[in-house]
C-alpha cells in the first residue's frame, strides 16, 4: 500500500468521489476517481434500491423483536412476580416494569432497550383486554401466562379504583 485515499468530496449526479491522496501521513493532493460506467451504475441503482427496501421492511418488524423480548420478560417468573407482589403501588407506572427488568435482566439489554421492552410490557399489560385478540398478528407472539397474570391484576387494581375500594 503506498497511498491513502480519504474521500473529501462527492458528486452524486456525475457519479465521482474526490480523494485526499495520504502518502506516508503526508497529504499530497486530490484525485477525482469516477464511479463506474453508467451500464454498471443502472445494475448498481436496481440492486441498491432493493437493499434499501430489504432494510426499510426489516425495521418495521422491530416492534415483533420489542414483542419477543417483552414475552420472553413474562415467562421470568422472577419478574413476574416482582410487578405482582413487590412493586406494591396503587397504580403500575412504565417506571415499576422498567425497575423489573434491570432487576433481573439488565445486564443483558441496553438502557434504550430495557427501556423500550418495558414500555412494552407496561402497555400490552395496561391494554390486553383490547389486545389480545389481534396479538399475535400485531406483534409476532402469542401472548404468555405472565402477560395474563399482571393485565388481570392491574385491571383489578383499576376496577377496584373505579368502585372507590383500597
């Protein structure tokens, strides 16, 4: 290898890249490389735009792979018990089930993440009633034991609420 070539510049239009040429950590000058021939470019384009919607499709599915770890969170009897039987607030907050997951599973997500299966959690708990039918069309998973147990006793909570009892 005897230069560098550091891209400093494009033209998408005319298809070149303009290079910082690096000999030796010393720059030396420019150098225009075009892309390739307009015949190569068209398979290029067709190819990229499929890559492209290939990705885009994959991100809508995302909210199967939040779904999957969220079930995967309920099957942890451990959790599921935490929200059932520790967190002992009138009304669940996102906050309980995020506290639920970093106590058991933390290590294993990201902070965004854990934040985001708990939001999950917390929603598809909150919302099951109305959920559930269409559930596994929506998100790719059946819905679990745990799920069931926690929507049954937050909608207890709130019934009980909703009556004025403590």
């Amino acid at each position: 290898m005897q230069a560098t070539l550091e891209a400093v510049a494009w033209n998408r239009k005319r298809r070149w890249t303009l290079f910082l040429a690096w000999v030796g950590g010393e720059p030396l000058g420019v150098v225009p490389v075009p892309w390739c021939r307009a015949e190569l470019w068209r398979e290029y384009a067709a190819f990229k735009a499929r890559s492209v919607d290939r990705t885009k499709s994959a991100s809508f599915r995302d909210r199967q792979h939040v779904a999957r770890l969220a079930m995967r969170m309920y099957d942890d009897e451990w959790i599921v018990d935490h929200l059932l039987n520790v967190v002992t607030t009138k009304k669940k907050k996102p906050t309980d089930f995020e506290g639920a997951v970093k106590t058991y599973r933390g290590d294993m997500m990201t902070e965004s993440q854990s934040k985001r299966v708990a939001y999950f959690m917390f929603t598809a708990a909150r919302a099951l009633h109305h959920l559930e039918p269409t559930f596994e069309e929506r998100f790719g998973v059946k819905v679990n034991e745990g799920l069931r147990a926690v929507a049954e006793a937050m909608r207890t909570r709130a019934q009980q609420e909703d009556a004025g009892e403590e």
